[in-house]
C-alpha cells in the first residue's frame, strides 16, 4: 500500500479517484538527435516521455548525438521539444542511445538484445558480461570502439528526408 495515495472527489462525475504526487526527479537524462550548445534540443520519431520527463525534473543533462549550430536549431523550430532554459547540460555522444536506435542516425542493434537474453539466464555469462561490458571499459567512447566499426557500420540508416517545410517570413 503506497501511503501517498489519497482519493479525490471529481467535480464533474463525483466519482471518487485515486491520486499520488506528481513525480519530481532531481536529474533527467535524454538522449536526442541534436542540440545546440544552448541546450535547444531537437527530437523527432517516436519520443516518449522525454519532454514531460525534463519538465519535470529539478535539473536535465541532455546527450545528443550531435551539437549544431543555433541556427539549424532555429530553421526548424517546431522538432524542439525541450527549450534550452530547461537543460543544465549538453553532451554530445555519438552512438549514445546504443543498443536501442536514433532515427535518422542508426537502427537497433537487434544481435546486443538476442545475445543479451541469452547471456542473461546464466548468473555466470551475465557476471562476465559485465566485467567486460560495463565494468571493463573507460568511458562510452571506449565501449563504441570495443563494438567496432563494421558493427556499426551495419547499424548505419539510410537517409529518408522529409519534405521541407516553408516557414515564410513575417517582418
């Protein structure tokens, strides 16, 4: 039983509801395509709860997997889902939503994820993995280059541009 649970009435039905607080993490972390080095940061495909998660959170770090100039930021300004007032930090990270995918950059790497249910069910393999994985790495760019580049060369998309958009100019 969640002590924080407390029941409403509601004013138009008079049902009677079940609430909890709002959720208010001190630290969000997303990952997106780009970003600005303001913290302007640009999404599209299918993206979750990221805005609501950064909304919410005392403080967002924000990796991306690249950092653009302001102005690409501002020629489409309506892929800015999370405005730079919102971010305390932007790093950029290559690869950095491996194994899952970032559209317009790289597909799921399907292998990690079969190869990760199988290591999974045996405590053993799963220990190893880890050490050689997680623990046995430096940093993220040195798990990227552990995963070589023909893995993920293969992983590389296609370009599918969409159709521009004409913003027109207002004076």
């Amino acid at each position: 039983m969640n002590p924080q649970i407390r029941t409403v009435e509601c004013p138009y039905t008079r049902e009677v509801l079940a609430t909890v607080p709002a959720l208010r993490p001190d630290v969000a972390i997303l990952h997106a395509q780009r970003a600005d080095a303001y913290g302007n940061v640009q999404v599209w495909g299918i993206i979750g709860d990221q805005r609501e998660a950064a909304f919410a959170a005392k403080r967002v770090i924000v990796t991306v997997e690249e950092i653009v100039d302001p102005s690409v930021i501002r020629s489409d300004p309506n892929r800015t889902a999370v405005p730079g007032t919102f971010v305390s930090a932007v790093v950029e990270e290559p690869w950095g939503a491996h194994p899952s995918y970032v559209q317009g950059y790289y597909d799921r790497d399907n292998a990690f994820y079969l190869d990760w249910n199988r290591i999974t069910r045996e405590p053993r393999a799963h220990q190893l993995w880890l050490r050689e994985w997680v623990f046995g790495v430096r940093d993220r760019r040195s798990y990227v280059e552990k995963l070589g580049t023909a893995r993920l060369n293969s992983l590389l998309t296609p370009p599918r541009l969409s159709v521009p958009v004409n913003y027109g100019t207002f004076s």
